[in-house]
C-alpha cells in the first residue's frame, strides 16, 4: 500500500507540474503577412511604349544612366521621379550643343533629369515651396504656380506637360523642354522656338447681292418702280383727255 500510494502521488506531482508549465507559456501572437513588393517596372519599355520618349531612351541608354535610373527604382525604398523631355524637346536643343558635350558631361546631364525619391503631382507643392531640390546631378527649381507645375534649371525653364505614369516606387513626367543645367553649359545653348500656331481661317464677307433678303428687296423694288412708272403713264394719259375736251368746247 505504502508504494502504490507513492507512485500515486509521484503522479499527481507530474501532471501538476506539466499543467503549471503549459499556463505559464507565452500567448501565441499571429505575424502579418509582409505587404507585397512593389511591381517591377521596366523603365525602357515604359519609355518606348509611352510615347515621344525616342532620344530621351536613346541618350539614357547610351551614357548607361538607364542602369542607374533601374536600380533606383526596383532595389531601393525611396523609389525615383523621371523628368522625360519630348523628342520635340530634344530637336529643339541647337545640334551642336549636345554633341559636343564630352561623355561624362552628358551622363550628368541624364542624371539631372531625375530625383532619387518617388513623388507623386501632390507633392509638388512642397517640392516648390522647399527648392531648390536635389537631382541625381546637381539641384533643380520646382515651381509650382496656379496647378501649373515647372522645373527650372540654368538656361531653362520646362513645364509638366503630362504624367506618363505615377506608382510607386516609379514617377516618369514629360516636359516640354530640355533641362539646361550652367554646370554643363556656361552658356546658353541655341534654342528653336516652337512655331506659332496658325492663324484662324478670315471669312469672305458675301456680296451685297448675295446677302440674305438682298434678292427679296430687289424684287421690292423693281416692283416699286414699275407702279411707279404706271402711275405717271396714267396722268399723262389723263391729262390728255382734258386737253382734248377743253379744245372740243372751244370750236363750238
């Protein structure tokens, strides 16, 4: 009896202390699923699929920016805004001044056409309010007056023209206008000004006979005239009558 009551208590000991150890576990806590990564985006065949982007594409691809553009966008957090000037912008640059810029010079002129940061168009406002703002090279004006957004550099002054595509990490905008940094060009490059619209069509004033109502008023008249003429030919006639009549009285 002595050794079963001790096994029975030895028991009871265990399953005593195996409960305290499972209350004294810590809660389990579910983890949050990790948010998703942004989506890649291919910045070449953004740039060739969006529109007027040609020499834009071909220059970033020539002086390997495009490298550095498409890392900043896919492996950092911070994302990148692109500043993208139309080929119309590009033809109007004098030919001279950008073949003439040496290799290095014309990869920081690539650079100075983005941010290392993703914005979208609300945060310009703040951009404007805190310019100058830091480019990939050098620093750059934001402007930002009446919802019409501009970027200022050196020798230019571009507007926002439309927003090629905005979420996150990738901003790409088209300008208008190449930037035009001092640092690169001590003077002002030749520019070509884009041609004026053409003038609104001069519409011929119709002739006086081919005016509205002018064919009713020259019925009117002739008309007019005709009654006229057959009132004078009736007095005439008339007094011929009494001419007679007078002569007639006389000869009796």
């Amino acid at each position: 009896m002595d050794l079963k009551a001790a096994v029975l208590v030895s028991t009871l000991l265990c399953l005593a202390l195996s409960r305290g150890a499972l209350s004294q576990r810590a809660p389990i806590v579910e983890t949050p699923a990790p948010a998703p990564a942004p989506a890649y985006v291919d910045l070449a065949t953004l740039l060739s699929l969006a529109g007027p982007y040609g020499t834009f594409l071909d220059y970033l691809t020539k002086t390997d920016v495009i490298k550095t553009f498409q890392s900043q966008a896919n492996d950092t957090k911070q994302g990148i805004t692109v500043f993208a000037p139309l080929d119309s912008a590009f033809a109007a640059v004098d030919g001279g001044a950008l073949s003439n810029l040496t290799a290095d010079q014309l990869r920081s002129l690539m650079l100075h056409h983005a941010m290392p940061r993703y914005y979208p168009l609300s945060a310009f406002s703040k951009l404007a309010a805190a310019s100058p703002v830091s480019m990939f090279a050098y620093k750059a004006d934001v402007t930002d007056r009446a919802g019409i957004i501009g970027v200022v550099s050196g020798w230019a002054t571009a507007k926002l023209v439309s927003s090629v595509y905005s979420t996150l990490p990738v901003a790409v905008y088209a300008l208008d206008s190449v930037l035009l940094p001092k640092e690169i060009f001590p003077t002002a490059p030749e520019i070509t000004p884009a041609p004026a619209p053409a003038p609104a069509p001069v519409l011929a004033a119709k002739p006086m006979d081919e005016a509205p109502g002018a064919g009713e008023r020259g019925a009117k008249a002739d008309a007019g005239d005709k009654g006229a003429s057959c009132r004078v030919g009736a007095g005439r006639l008339l007094v011929g009558y009494v001419v007679l009549m007078v002569c007639g009285f006389l000869m009796m």
